[in-house]
C-alpha cells in the first residue's frame, strides 16, 4: 500500500499539486508511506479538526461519503482559499468550492 501512496505522491508532484515532502520507507516485508506533517510549523502545533470529528462520525463504521463532504463544505461558506480562524484554538480550512 506505501508504494502505491508514495507513487499517487509523485503524480500529484508532477500535476502541479503542491504537496509536503514525501519518502518510501523499505521495511523488511513491507514499503511504507512517509510525509511531513502538515500539522506542524517548526516546534509549534497547528491545531487541525478532522471532518469526522466536525460531524461527529462514528470511527469504527464508514459513515462518509463524497456527497457528505460537500455538503459540509458548502456549510461554511468560506472564502476561496486557505484560511485561518482565529477562536480558542485555530483551524486550518481550505474551501475548494465558491
């Protein structure tokens, strides 16, 4: 499975997708997926909620799809582009929809 995300990695690469650093792992039987974190900037955490988390949704059975994605997207509203809220803890959304 790391072998096939690290080359997904490599084609968003070379789409133009700006994307963190990324790296093969070989271990022994297996390759693993490597890549920055993204939830970092030097020492300092960027505090991140994830889309489950939003909508509360049950971690241990699929409960999300595409159509649910959107639809939550669209719930917010927010500007084209990344921007940064500013409240107890800030959250990083990128709004990919008008």
């Amino acid at each position: 499975m790391g072998a096939i995300e690290y080359a997904y990695s490599l084609m968003a690469k070379d789409a133009g997708v700006e994307i963190p650093e990324t790296h093969i792992l070989c271990a022994k039987r297996n390759k693993y997926f490597g890549t920055k974190r993204f939830d970092r900037d030097g020492n300092a955490r960027i505090h991140m909620h994830s889309l489950g988390g939003l909508i509360h949704a049950n971690h241990y059975s699929p409960s999300l799809d595409y159509d649910m994605v959107l639809r939550v997207t669209l719930a917010f509203k927010m500007p084209k582009g990344p921007t940064r809220c500013s409240a107890s803890t800030s959250l990083l959304i990128t709004a990919t929809i008008t």
